[in-house]
C-alpha cells in the first residue's frame, strides 16, 4: 500500500500523507514517496504544490519514524538522513509548496512545515519541536530554519520545553500565513494555489531561490561549524540519547542524567 496519494487538480499538485495507522511518521519508505511525487510534479511543471495529510488524519505528522533513528554514537540527522533530504527537495521545487496543516505536526514534521513556503492551517493544528524529549541532537540548518521563521526567541522557548502551541498562537508568533476555520480550509487553500498558478512561474522559481539563498547568506567559519559538530555528538555519544530512544520504544517516560 503507498503511503501517499498524489493528484494533479487545475494544475496544483496535492500529496496527502497517508499512513494513519502510524500517525503519518516520516519513514523512509513515506518520504521516499513524497519526493518521488515531488519529482514528478517537477517533470510535469506543475508549478504549485500542496502538502497535506489525508482527510480524516487524526494528525498532520508525528515526525521521525524513531524505530528508524540510530542509536548511539551515530549522527541521527546527518546531511544525508531521509528527512534531511526530503526538507532540500522542498526547498528546490521550482515553485511554492503550501503546508496544509490539520491536527498535530511534531519534531521533524514540524520542521518539514516550517521549510513549505506558506503556511495554512485550521484551529485543529498544533505545533511542537521536540528533540528535548528525546535527548536528540537537532541540525545547525533546521535550527536556522526555525530562526528564520518564528524568531529567535520564540524558537528557543520551543526548543527547550518541547511544549506543543496551538494554532492562534502559531498564527500570532508568525509560523502561519492563514489561520482558516475547518470546514473551508481546503477551499481557501485552493483558492491560494490557483492564484499562484496563475502567475509567472518563471519569476516565482527564481524568487524563491533568490529566498532560499538570503535567507542562509550568514557566513559560518569552518572552526565554528566544526564546533556545532563536535557538540551535537557529545549529545548523540550520550546516554540521554540512548534513554531517550528507548524510552519512547518502551512508552514510559525518560530518565535523564545530563550525561
């Protein structure tokens, strides 16, 4: 069974995440399909994207498949992770991607939300980013992108209560480009798509990446980002990364030690 369904509907492509049964966790074999259909939407210049989870989903996405993440002493959001590769294919789509956000989008599928290009969601939607919870290492890059987009120091309280918000607040702290009531989301993200589509798609893609470039023109020394590396591991080479793997495996709470 695939774990999306794909469309193509006046020229806006829709990917619907798909696989409830496990809270649309972004495994490998889910995110191989969204990029698959990203690539395919590409070939068919199709110049607006929507992504979505499937009508009736009880959340957008829970994030990390974390059966999937290593365990110790191995980066579990290296350059090449699914994730990681799925979030650059959203970033070099020649047009926009809309996030359609109803229910919850957590950890890694909030940061898949936060790299879309608009952000539309219902009061259904909550938002939390939580590698806090399970002692996880989060990326230099996801970290900026989440600079970018909310400020810095509504990513830090995120960061480290690991504390879901709610979709007003969202909207408020600037996540959300429209707040729209259920019943005419998906109308009103349509409507959106179509206007897009019937603009230059030439000059979007080349806006869009004129974005994508400034927005990480911040230059970084090499000894600085070997720091940041050599940081994530002491918390990847760690116990609390091992417990916190587990513990969610297990369904109880973490014991953390600070080691």
């Amino acid at each position: 069974m695939p774990f999306i369904d794909q469309e193509v509907r006046d020229r806006i492509g829709i990917i619907s995440l798909n696989n409830p049964r496990k809270r649309n966790a972004l495994s490998q074999a889910l995110v191989d399909e969204v990029i698959a259909a990203l690539k395919d939407f590409e070939a068919r210049k199709i110049p607006v994207v929507i992504l979505r989870a499937v009508e009736g989903s009880p959340v957008w996405s829970a994030g990390h498949d974390v059966k999937e993440l290593p365990r110790s002493y191995r980066d579990p959001l290296g350059y090449f992770d699914s994730l990681a590769t799925l979030l650059r294919a959203i970033q070099d789509y020649p047009g926009p991607v809309i996030a359609m956000v109803q229910g919850g989008a957590w950890g890694g599928a909030f940061n898949l939300v936060m790299v879309c290009d608009i952000v539309v969601a219902d009061e259904s939607a909550f938002f939390a980013i939580t590698p806090a919870r399970l002692g996880l290492p989060f990326n230099a890059s996801g970290i900026l992108q989440f600079m970018n987009g909310m400020g810095l120091n509504i990513a830090k309280e995120m960061f480290f209560t690991a504390d879901p918000i709610s979709a007003e607040r969202a909207k408020s702290v600037g996540i959300l480009n429209h707040l729209v009531p259920s019943y005419k989301i998906v109308e009103f993200t349509m409507e959106l798509a179509r206007r897009i589509a019937s603009r230059s798609a030439l000059a979007i893609a080349i806006i869009k990446e004129q974005f994508r470039i400034l927005s990480e023109a911040s230059p970084i020394a090499p000894a600085a980002f070997e720091r940041i590396q050599g940081l994530r591991r002491r918390v990847y080479d760690s116990h609390d990364y091992e417990e916190g793997v587990r513990a969610f495996l297990e369904k109880r709470p973490p014991v953390f030690t600070g080691e």
